[in-house]
C-alpha cells in the first residue's frame, strides 16, 4: 500500500505519461498504488473507449421498437405483448489466445450476465470465431480449446448455443477472435438498470468470492500480444458455470420482488468498473468497506480485490431494510452475500469513490475522471486506399471441380464437428438449429419466434472499409430476413489492430461509417456493443501483424408466428427454383477467387442499400404467405454453393437450366453480388408475377429433384454424396475426431 509510484510502475499500469498528468490533475496529489490501479483499469481501451468513443457516436442507436440503446449492461427492443428482447456481444480475444478453454468460456459467462443482469432470463447465445490457418502448428490447440470452453459453459449453465460462425485466415495467426453473444427476454415491466440511487442505501456483493484471478485483465485486453503470451496466463478468468447457473436463478428471484434499486454485473475491471460505472451514472458516491469483499484467498489487497476478474459476481444497490430478504435468497442458492458499502451524496466536485480497510481511507477517487472524463482521442487515422479493379482471372479447373474445391474449403465446410458439441436445444424452444441462415427461438408461451445472426466478411472490410461495414450490417439483416423476421437492431463487437497506427484507425472509421449508412438505410440501430482493439501481435522487428478488420454484428428479428419460419431445405422435388436480385458476376476478394486462383484482390461486391431492402421486404412477404417452400441468402461462394447448401440441407438436388451456363459461367455461378436470395415454390408465375409488381430482379434457376446437382446442357454433374462427403471432410480430417457422415 506504501510503494511509490515510479515512472516504471505508471508503465506497468499501462498509461502513457500524459495520462498521468491527468491523474495527478483530478487527483490533486500522487495516487497510492490502489488508486493507480483503479485508474488504469478504468482508463484502459477495453473499459473507456478511449480510442473509439468519438466515432462510435456516429451510429445509428435508436427507433421506436428501441427501449434502451448503448450505454447499458446490453440493448433492449420491444417485441409486443409487453415483452422485451435484450441481447449483447462481447469479445474475450486475448485470454482465448492465451488459455482457449477458459478464455472462452469466461467470455461466454461474462455476456450471459451483461443480459440477466437487466432481468432477462437468456434464450439463446451465439458466437463468432476467427482462427488462423488451419496447418498452422497452435491452431489445433486453440480450436479445440475455444470450442470446448465454449460448450462446456453454455451446455452446463442450460443456455442453448444456436448459431454463430467460424473463419480463418493467415492474419488470425497470432490473434484468434473469440465473440460471445446473448439474448433473453424480459418483461419490459421488470427491466433492470445500474444507476445507484438512495443516498444510505446499502450496496450489496452477491456470487462467488474474489480470488486473485484475472488481475489486469482490462488492461492485458488493451494491449497487443509480444510472441511470448504465456506470462499473462494468470490474467486469465476460471469460470464456474455451475455457479453461474445459480447466480441467473437467485437474482431472476430477487428480481421478482422491488427490492433492487441499481445491479451490474462484475465484469472487466470486476468491483472497479461495476462500482464507478453504477455511481457514475447515478451521479452519487460510493463508500465501500474492503473488510466485508468475501475473499477466497488469504491476505488479499484492496488493489488485488478491486482488480481481480474473478467470474460470478454481481454488484447490486438494495432499497434500505431489504437486506435480510435479498441474503436469504442468495443463501438459499448457496451463493454469498454481503453488504459491503453505502451510497453516498455527491459533493460540489462531484461523487467520490472511497475505499476503507482496517479501519483506514485506502481510496479516494472522484468519479468523473474515471467515467465521463476519461480520456477519449482522435487518433490520426488514413483513409484505406481503394483497391485496383480486378481485372482478368482464369476460369477454374471446371464448375465440378471449383464446386467441390469449395464446399470443402476451410470457410465452407460443414461446422457440423463445432455445433454438435454445443447443447442447441435444452430449453425446448430452438425451432432452427444451427446450419441456416439464422436461428430461430421461440419466445416461450407464445407464438412469436426471435430469429439471431451473427455476421462479418473480414476480407471485404479490409479490401474496403467502408463498403465491409455496409455489407456486414445488410448481410445479418438478409439472413433474418431469409428465415421471415422482420429486422429490429443488432449489436457489435469491433474487432480491430493497434488505433495508434493510422491504417488501423483508418480502417475502423471507415468500418463505422459504412455500418452507420446500413443502418439508417435498413432500419437496423445498433443497441449495445464491445470494441476490441490491440488485435495484433508484435513482429521480432517491432512491427505489428494486425488482425483483418473484423466488426463482427449480432442482429435479432422478430416472427409474428415462429411456425412460419423458412428453411434453406428443398422441400420436394419439382418445385421451381428461382434467384431474386441481379447478378453481374462479381469475383473481386470471393471465395472463389481465392481458394481457386490463389489470390485476394480487388473491391469487394458493392451494397446497394436500397435494392438490399427492396429484395429482402419482397422476399420476407413472399415467406409471410407461404408463396415459397425455401429461401437461403447468397453469400460466400455464391449462387452454386448457395444451391449446394440447400440440396444437401433437404437430401434433393436439382436439374439447372442452360441459361446459367452462358457467357463465363464461373463469374455468375461463384459471384458474391449482394442483395440476393435463393428461393423455392410450386408456383412459379405468380412469384415472377409478383417480384415484377414489386420491381425486384427474378430469374429462373432450375427445379428441385433427383441426387444430383445436373446442368440441363451437361455443364454441371456433381452427386450429393460426394458434396457430402467433401463438405463434412474438413473438422474431423483438422481435428482428428470421427464424424459419421449423416
């Protein structure tokens, strides 16, 4: 407690000396080591956004549908009949990397409680994964890890994982991405917020005890990775689903009641950010007795209690004189409990953070530069130079060939070895399991379903920033779209390099100014968020090797009647299946140009927003009436893969007409133009009818049938076994598990 503050120590701390100088400021003295450590925790990238909170307020966050936006524990939409949907995505990137079990895993706890914590009991959880080249010798390791940690949490606390997606690419290499998002549903009566409030009123600890696990997560999370990362093993959270399972139930029953005033959860930064951001926005002061923090490790600090990462654990602000009811519930549940502070008044300079120990003030912080007045910077950023035009490329080994080539690449195979560790349907109300467009949950009791995506192209938002960024968000809403929901809002989670260097910056800014033109174009808000920068790992020379920009976006719609959900599964055989959108041919950084001719150039495909909206409320219409049997969006791969995923999702194939084997029939049959989808009906004229009132772009494909996918001209002939086979290969060959092809 009596160790000066060195300029050594302020580095280890993660500030720069100008940040310092802002400590010493709002402070009016040199810190003591504890409050130094509040001060970088609270500063760091991963708890202040201190990089990104400027451009960050140029998204779109609100709608009438919209309850509560960012700024929050997570978004909450409202879905009729009094209920609410609230949901959040949050990264756990670096303590993955590092220990990929618990990493995951605790990345998996922490979102679950950024969602009870308002009142929602959680229906689902997804997640989006990034890995690195799959020869390279950790990414067996951290695969099997992530995946694992990921599954042993969600299916031990009973919370059905039920989409998600996985990529890989060589810039992963030393810095996999690991994305968790939660959704639950909540009365819109009994949603909860963590202002403190009451000056007296008692501030509550509940959950497990605090060890000195995951010291200086927050600030490991802020920093990139030097090649050696097995010295930040001990920064890395030990999760208990078990107790977390426990905590979602005894806080749903305090919930119950009016007892609460303010909860948030402990998440980074664990008492520290959940006391400052709850008297922050309550505009009050904390007093808090160090003494009374339930501990399971002797001798513990203040600076190790309040920085400790430790899962399972809640703050809470109760109404005076309801303690004994809150400490039997959380007694019942075999959880602990106890009152560890007070709310105080803000004085003329604002409220006070102030810790006692054995009897002493070992903290005294006011609370403004923590929170609102952390610092927040406009980082030299250069725009992201458009790519040069594609120019010629070579027609592939042959349709067959390329189809196949494809449907077993690494981004396409079947991700059937992953979800089939995950428990997708405890719970009873998953209606689309993974492997569509999107899943589908039934919002329990009734008749509504709430469809969840997760989605990003990394390699577009790094050909192009700002035209990724659009793709991202249109993409997630044409996957709900393609089950029939109709779109409400969606969550983030930013995933980029080093802000310092102005390419990186460059690219988050034009990330965020392509999401916030989709957005406003789609009536898609963004509610709630994470950003996750530092994503690179540091070369011998000094130099970083960044991530691609990844903003990963996590979008929820809504199904008046979760019976009328589509599947990508042909139905039966002769029904007509046709292509709406308009297809030029676009091969510019696809799929095909990459595990076929070996290079990643050009523009990605450009969204044209308004088409995108046109195309996708068509076809959302043409679900709601029953006017198609199947729908699937375009996306990786193109039209051909798009076809191949729906035959081998209902066991059928389909007989394609010539007219799709024409001028380079590779460009149109592997294009990833946007705006498109697949769709299947036995009444073909009325559809083309329609689509031609409604002004929307409709060609025929071909009629469902047979084992095979066949060209009418003898163009295309490739069995649905040796699809199967090809496209389940993958996992277990990587993994060296077996897999029973279905």
């Amino acid at each position: 407690m009596s160790e000066s503050i060195t300029p050594e120590i302020v580095a280890e701390h993660g500030l720069s000396p100008d940040e310092y100088e802002r400590v010493l400021h709002a402070m009016g003295r040199t810190p003591n080591i504890t409050e130094l450590g509040i001060f970088s925790v609270m500063w760091s990238e991963h708890c202040s956004y201190k990089s990104s909170r400027l451009h960050l307020k140029k998204l779109p966050t609100s709608a009438p549908w919209v309850i509560q936006g960012p700024g929050e524990n997570a978004g909450v939409v409202d879905i009729g009949d009094g209920q609410a949907a609230i949901f959040k995505m949050e990264s756990h990137n670096h303590p993955s990397y590092i220990e990929p079990y618990q990493g995951a895993a605790t990345g998996v706890g922490g979102i679950l409680r950024d969602v009870f914590t308002m009142g929602a009991r959680p229906v689902a959880n997804l997640n989006a994964l990034r890995f690195g080249r799959p020869d390279h010798p950790k990414m067996r390791h951290l695969i099997s890890g992530v995946v694992s940690g990921i599954g042993g949490y969600g299916n031990c606390v009973g919370v059905p994982t039920v989409g998600g997606e996985v990529n890989f690419h060589r810039a992963y290499d030393g810095n996999i991405l690991v994305n968790a998002m939660t959704v639950g549903v909540a009365d819109t009566d009994k949603i909860f917020y963590s202002a403190a409030a009451g000056i007296g009123n008692p501030v509550v600890y509940v959950g497990s005890k605090t060890g000195r696990d995951g010291i200086h997560g927050a600030t490991m999370a802020s920093a990139d990775f030097s090649e050696d990362s097995e010295e930040k093993r001990p920064t890395v959270q030990v999760g208990d689903p078990f107790t977390e399972k426990l905590l979602i139930e005894a806080c749903l029953e305090l919930m119950s009641s009016d007892a609460i005033v303010a909860i948030q959860d402990m998440g980074a930064a664990g008492l520290t950010s959940s006391s400052v951001e709850m008297a922050s926005k309550g505009g009050v002061g904390l007093e808090l007795d160090m003494n009374s923090v339930p501990c399971r490790e002797e001798g513990m600090t203040p600076y190790e209690m309040m920085l400790s990462e430790s899962q399972e654990r809640m703050l809470m602000v109760l109404k005076p004189g309801r303690e004994a009811e809150a400490e039997a519930i959380f007694h019942k549940w075999e959880l602990d409990f106890a009152v560890i502070g007070r709310v105080t008044e803000a004085g003329p300079d604002g409220g006070h953070l102030v810790l006692r120990w054995n009897g002493a003030v070992v903290a005294d912080i006011p609370l403004a530069p923590l929170a609102d007045d952390a610092p927040c910077y406009d980082r030299p950023w250069i725009e992201t130079p458009k790519p040069a035009p594609l120019g010629d490329v070579p027609s592939g080994k042959g349709l067959a060939a390329d189809l196949l080539t494809l449907i077993g690449s690494p981004d396409l195979a079947s991700r059937r070895w992953i979800w089939e560790q995950y428990d997708h349907m405890v719970g009873a109300d998953t209606v689309q399991r993974p492997g569509g467009d999107a899943a589908v949950v039934r919002v329990h009791g009734t008749d509504k379903g709430l469809a969840i995506a997760t989605d990003v192209t990394p390699r577009y938002c790094y050909a192009d920033p700002y035209e990724g960024g659009k793709q991202a968000i249109a993409e997630c809403w044409r996957n709900l779209t393609a089950v029939g929901a109709t779109p409400l809002a969606t969550t983030d989670c930013m995933n980029f390099g080093n802000p310092q260097r102005p390419e990186i910056m460059g690219q988050f800014v034009g990330c965020i100014h392509g999401m916030a033109e989709a957005c406003e174009a789609l009536d898609f808000p963004i509610v709630s968020g994470n950003v996750s920068l530092y994503n690179e790992t540091k070369n011998e020379d000094g130099s970083g090797s960044a991530i691609l920009p990844t903003p990963a976006i996590g979008g929820i719609g809504l199904l008046p009647d979760w019976r009328k959900s589509a599947t990508i599964a042909f139905k039966a055989e002769g029904e007509a299946v046709y292509l709406i959108g308009e297809t030029r041919g676009h091969l510019g950084q696809s799929l095909w140009l990459r595990e076929i001719a070996g290079r990643e150039e050009g523009p990605p495909p450009p969204v044209d927003l308004a088409v995108e909206r046109k195309n996708g409320d068509f076809v959302r219409g043409a679900i709601r009436v029953d006017a198609v049997s199947a729908v699937h969006d375009l996306a990786d791969g193109g039209l051909l893969i798009a076809l191949a995923e729906m035959a081998l999702a209902g066991g059928i194939g389909a007989m394609l007409t010539a007219e799709l084997f024409d001028d380079a029939p590779h460009a149109f049959l592997f294009g990833e133009d946007q705006g498109r989808y697949l769709v299947t009906t036995r009444d073909g004229e009325a559809l083309q009818h329609a689509a031609h009132e409604a002004g929307v772009a409709i060609s025929f494909v071909g009629t469902t049938g047979g084992d095979s996918l066949t060209a009418e001209d003898g163009g295309l002939d490739v069995s649905l076994a040796s699809l199967r086979e090809t496209n389940e290969a993958f996992f277990p060959a990587l993994m060296g598990g077996e897999l029973t092809v279905a």
